[in-house]
C-alpha cells in the first residue's frame, strides 16, 4: 500500500466526519480505541504466473471487499482459474503477494494456511466430489476439519440442513457422487463448500456445462449465499448472463499473449450493470459475443 | 500476407547440435524429475513425523495394499519356486550335486527372488493403482478441493499409502518367500524326486537368519519406493484420461527400475555388513 493510501480517509461505521487510519478517538461508550481500516477480504498485488516460461497472469492487482461478488470474465486461457487459485495458493504465484482479511498468504506455513483455508469456500466446475465418499461424507468432510469431534447426531442434521439449503432431500447423502447428475453434484458442492461458514467463496465457472434451468438455480443459490450468509464471493464464468445477474462488480481479464506492450490485463472492473457502455471494444465484442475481429486474425494467420 | 517456405539441407553441424540438444534435455528432465521426486519424498517424510496419520485412513491402506496383495504374491511365490527347480535341476544333476538343489533355491528366493517378486507384484498392483486412483484425482479437481478445505494432500493421501506399504511389504515378502520355498520343495521332492533330507538338510545349512533378515530389510526400501514413486506420478498426472494411463505406467516402470537399482545397492551393503559382523566373505551353496 502506497502512503498516499495509507493517509486517504477513511469513513467511520457511525457516520462520523471522515478520520484517519491509526486515530485514537474517545467511542460512545467511553473508551478510548484506535481506528483502523477494516482490510480487504481478498486482495491481490502486482501478482503474475508463469507457467513453461510464459505468462498467464501479469501485474493483476485487485481488491474485493467485503459483503461484495465479483464476477471475474474473460475469454479461455485469460487466466480466470489460474487466479482462482492463485488465490488460495493452490497454486503458488510466481510474484506479488495474496492477502485474505490482510494475511499475506505467502509468509504462513502449512498449518497457518490450511486454517486459513478452512474460512474460503470452493465451488470448483466440476464439483470435485471426493469419489470414494458418499454425499453425506463429503458435506461433512469441511466441518470435521474444523472440528473432528463433532457428535455424529449433528453432523447428519447439518448435511440434511445444507441440502435443504441447495433444494435437495437428505436421503441424497447416502448415494454415491457417481449416482448424481451434473447439476445435483454441483449443488452438492455448494453444500461442501458451504458447510465450514466461510468468509469468502470462490466459484469456479458454476453455471459450465448446466441446461439454462439449472444455470439459473445455481445463479439463485449464489445470491442466496451473498444476501443471507453475508458471504463475499468470486465467481469466475463465461456467462454473462450469470454475471449480470449474481455480480455487483465485474472484472474483466484479457490474455497475456493478445496484450501490446504497457497494457494491464484487467480490462475493466467497474459496476456489473455498467459494463454494457464500456467504450473498450475487447470489451464490448466479449460481452456481445462478437467474433469478428477474431475471425479476421483466423484469416490472417492462414496467411490468406 | 501468404507465407512462403523453403527447405534447407541441414548441415553436419547442424544435425550434431540438434542431437547434443535433444540429449542435454532429457538428461536436463531426469535431473528436474530426480529433485523433484526427492523434494516429493522430503515432504511426505515431513508430514509423517508432523501430524499422527488418521486410524481409518491407514487401516484402509493396510488393507488394500497388503491383505488384499496376499493371493496374488502367494500365486506367483509358489510357482517361482517351482520354476528354480525345473531350471536348475538339470544343471546340479550334471554335476551330481542334486541332493543340494534346495540349498540353491531357497537361498535365491530368501536373498533375491522372494523380495524383488514381492516388491515387482506391489508395483504392478497396488503402484500402478494408487497413481490411476490419485491421478485421476488430480484431473477432477479432487486434491486441489481437499486442500482448498484445509488438509494437506500428502499428509492426507501420500502419508498412509508410504506407511502401508513399508509395513505390508516385510509380511509380503516372507510370504513370496515362504511360497516359494514351499513350492520348490514339492517340485523338487514330489515329481524330480530329490531325497528330502538332503533338501532340507542343505537348505538349512546354506539359509541363515541374516539372509532372511537381508531380504526383509531391502523390502522395506523397496515398499517406500514403489509408494512415492506411485503417489508422486500420481500428483503430477497430465491431464485427462491419457494423462492417468501414462502416469500408471511410468509409476510401474519408475518402480521397477528403482527396485532392480536399489536391490544391487543392498545388496552390495548388506554383503558388506555381513562380512563387518560375521566375517569371511560370502558364502558358497556348493
């Protein structure tokens, strides 16, 4: 964080005149506290990867705050997984820092991140079920990390209450994820991926490969987690759709190997219902689907 | 604008670097496939001692890799030790040193054959398996969501595989052992009709402790060899479903390598010791 930053004021919760990070103020109550700037739930700086000598993600910084979903989009290979993630170390970046709730990913050791972890959800896309457990077993598997002696009586009342949740029966937690269509076990992974009460959920392309039915209840579902569990969100798609519709805020992405020199790789962030009148056009042809600038490089590059 | 192209002979020097290339790379990868085994092997070794392994966990290794190993590593025990009789029969009678045939066998199944086919049967069964179960895995997603929800993979999926295997595989291989020497004994006995004092007389004579100890402590190295080298292709399976048949195959022939590698490297230790401890050098069947 720059000092400029560092000094820029901050609006304090009880609607007081705008103060300074680190001022010492007498509360309501009488006691003496010192502000501090709640930090971003997730934030990435100056981070960059590089995978066989070639960069996917190149000097993304992003902050995403708390209480918002941010829809992350761009065309394939842009790096939208990648940052994913990246963002939780499952991949270690090659520059930059990650910070959740302002712990620096990279300074924790092994157990100091997997605590870390245990308070992010993951909705990967295609559910990631663990294959020899049962439904009921994999929703358990979050809490059991987080507490293993949890009574076996309220482990099965939680895993009933999140398939409620996801509008399906209990009697779905003794089948097998194999037994399952695409849409259920994506569901169910919403339920894993809930069952810890994260902090911050990632969802990774959740509406890929689902009818337009289904697409739109798994849409329903990530505004239900935002709007009733308070949950901050990432939702990485293609789907613009979907983005308009769960996402207060849009990122946009562009693949490293189609940037000028100078160019950054975000190519907007901004509110999600203001994007139609973005004046970029890479912009503009993602969100209306128009190929045809990249039919012209086809062309081009057949050396027609 | 349309491209044109040419063909151009390639110069002697040309082909001479080309080849000198392709050669540094490949030693270049065995070199980064080496470290990266050993940073592999370090890591799981790491989260052995770090956090006790989870009962259940290891209890369903145990079972799969050792209990359900059992049949197939009695099968091929008892007909390797048929196979040494027939093979070497011909060879003592000649020389009319047949009543000695049981020495010959079962020194060679208790120092060689009994733990090298123990650890081969592991690595094509139960190896080859751990790399499809984890590479596909790693393909679904499966090892990135376990993490993602806290546990750390190798403790979680490598550690109770490492452990099994070195338990298990002494107990394979006093079973391959036990097999074959029971199987040579019938062959050799029964149907070639070589006296059984004698057999057992010389076996005895020929087989000390040490020889059982020796073969049971290289198994050990070969069962923790055969678990990484599986786990570690499994983990860094390429993708789809072409990916979890290369790294099946290459966790067997990995393996096998390793086993044959490591077995002359004892070998050549244990003998050492022996001499160290007991003295003279090493001892001769006939």
């Amino acid at each position: 964080m720059t000092d400029a930053e560092d000094r820029k004021p901050t609006e304090f919760e009880t609607g007081e005149e705008p103060v300074w990070e680190g001022q010492v103020y007498t509360s309501a109550d009488g006691t003496r506290r010192i502000l501090r700037r709640r930090p971003p739930v997730l934030e990435v700086r100056e981070l960059g990867v590089e995978f066989d000598d070639r960069y996917v993600l190149h000097d993304i910084n992003l902050k995403v705050h708390k209480g918002e979903t941010v829809a992350i989009i761009g065309e394939s290979g842009c790096g939208k997984t990648v940052f994913l993630k990246t963002a939780t170390r499952l991949i270690e970046p090659t520059e930059g820092t990650v910070l959740f709730n302002g712990i620096d990913l990279g300074e924790l050791n092994g157990r100091q991140l997997s605590e870390v972890r245990t308070r992010i959800g993951f909705v990967f896309q295609q559910a990631a079920l663990f294959d020899s457990m049962s439904i009921g077993e994999n929703i358990m598997f979050p809490i059991l990390q987080l507490n293993p002696r949890t009574p076996r009586g309220e482990l099965n009342d939680r895993v009933a209450e999140l398939l409620y949740e996801v509008g399906m029966t209990p009697d779905v937690a003794a089948r097998m994820p194999v037994e399952l269509s695409g849409g259920m076990r994506k569901r169910v992974g919403f339920a894993r991926a809930l069952a810890a009460e994260p902090e911050l959920m990632l969802y990774d392309e959740p509406t890929t490969g689902l009818d337009p039915i289904m697409s739109d209840v798994i849409n329903e579902l990530m505004i239900r987690v935002r709007d009733n569990h308070k949950v901050t969100g990432i939702v990485v798609t293609h789907d613009m759709k979907s983005a308009k519709k769960v996402a207060n805020r849009i990122v946009m992405f562009y693949p490293q190997s189609r940037l000028n020199e100078g160019q950054g790789q975000i190519v907007y962030d901004g509110p999600a219902d203001e994007i139609d009148d973005s004046k970029d056009s890479r912009v503009t042809q993602f969100v209306e689907g128009l190929a045809g600038e990249r039919l012209m490089e086809m062309t081009l590059a057949r050396g027609a | 604008m349309a491209h044109e192209w040419t063909a151009e002979k390639l110069s002697l020097t040309d082909r001479l670097t080309a080849v000198v290339g392709r050669i540094g790379k490949s030693l270049n990868d065995r070199i980064v496939y080496a470290g990266q085994l050993a940073a592999f092997s370090l890591a799981t070794i790491y989260w052995l001692f770090a956090r006790p392994v989870k009962a259940s966990t290891l209890v369903s290794a145990l079972y799969r890799i050792g209990v359900q190993s059992l049949p197939v590593i009695m099968l091929t025990g008892t007909f390797i030790g048929m196979v040494l009789a027939v093979q070497t029969h011909p060879q003592f009678k000649a020389v009319g040193l047949e009543s000695r045939l049981g020495a010959a066998i079962n020194l060679s199944l208790v120092k060689e054959l009994g733990p090298v086919l123990a650890a081969t049967m592991l690595a094509g069964r139960v190896g080859s398996a751990i790399a499809a179960e984890l590479g596909t895995m790693r393909v679904t997603e499966q090892i990135d969501a376990l993490a993602s929800m806290g546990p750390n993979p190798i403790h979680y999926l490598v550690v109770p595989r490492f452990v099994a295997c070195l338990i298990m595989i002494p107990g394979l291989t006093i079973m391959a052992d036990a097999m074959g020497v029971l199987g040579g004994a019938f062959f050799s006995i029964k149907l070639l009709g070589v006296d059984w004092g004698y057999y057992w007389e010389y076996s005895r004579n020929a087989v000390a402790q040490y020889d059982v100890f020796a073969g049971m402590f290289k198994s050990i190295f070969f069962g923790g060899a055969i678990a990484l080298i599986s786990c570690y292709q499994g983990f860094h399976c390429d993708a789809g479903a072409e990916g979890v048949g290369k790294a099946s195959t290459r966790s067997f022939v990995v393996s096998f390598v390793m086993i044959l590698v490591l077995d002359l490297i004892l070998g050549i230790f244990l003998d050492k010791i022996h001499v160290v401890w007991f003295g003279g050098g090493p001892r001769a069947v006939v």
